[in-house]
C-alpha cells in the first residue's frame, strides 16, 4: 500500500497562484506514474496533468498553458503548480500514483485537496 499525502490547496482570487505537493510514502517512486486529477460538484473526476516514470507529460486542455506538474524523484514528491486560476478550476485535486507490472496494476489515490478560486 502507498499512502499519499496532498496539501496546499485553499482559496484564492481569480487569476491568482497556487502549489499543491503530494508526498508519497514509498521507496520506489521513480518508478510510479505521478498525476493529479480533479473533481467539481456534480461532475466526473478528470485528468488535470499526469507525468510518467520516464518523464513524459501530459496535461488536459483546459489547462492552457496555466499549470505545470512535475516530480521529485528524490523526495517522492510531485507538484502542480497552478497559475492564472479561474472560478471553473474550483475542485477538489486529488494526487493518483500508477504502477504496471507483469503481475497486474495497482493504483493509489490522495483524500484530495480542497482548492476554490472565487472573488
């Protein structure tokens, strides 16, 4: 079992920033598909950025240039650094680790982070 530990999400205005981290408690990290996805009220969760253990990115259209994702293999750690929030980013972010092997997949998600952008 992997527990995974999300903080720096809360409230902010409207074009503002934010960092949220997600620590991982395990040894091979590296190794782990790294992503963050969100969920609003009343809507699907969905992919916001995911980066793999090779270190390939993807990001979800919405983000636009706006948000960054990137990991610390040394600190098994990956953040999302948001930026040029809008009101429709107001969802609860949730850190996703993602490992395939040979004998199957295992996944793991975070209790997500709470992040509202309104005036």
């Amino acid at each position: 079992q992997v527990q995974l530990a999300e903080s720096g999400g809360g409230l902010v205005q409207p074009g503002g920033s934010l960092r949220l981290s997600c620590v991982a408690s395990t040894t091979i990290f590296r190794l782990y598909t790294m992503g963050w996805y969100r969920q609003a009220p009343g809507k699907q969760r969905e992919l916001v950025a995911r980066v793999t253990s090779g270190g390939r990115i993807n990001y979800a259209d919405f983000v636009k240039g706006r948000f960054t994702i990137s990991r610390d293999n040394a600190k098994s750690t990956v953040h999302l650094q948001m930026n040029s929030l809008k009101p429709e980013d107001t969802a609860v972010y949730y850190c996703n680790a993602d490992l395939t092997t040979v004998q199957g997949a295992y996944g793991y998600w975070g209790q997500g982070t709470q992040v509202t952008v309104s005036s």
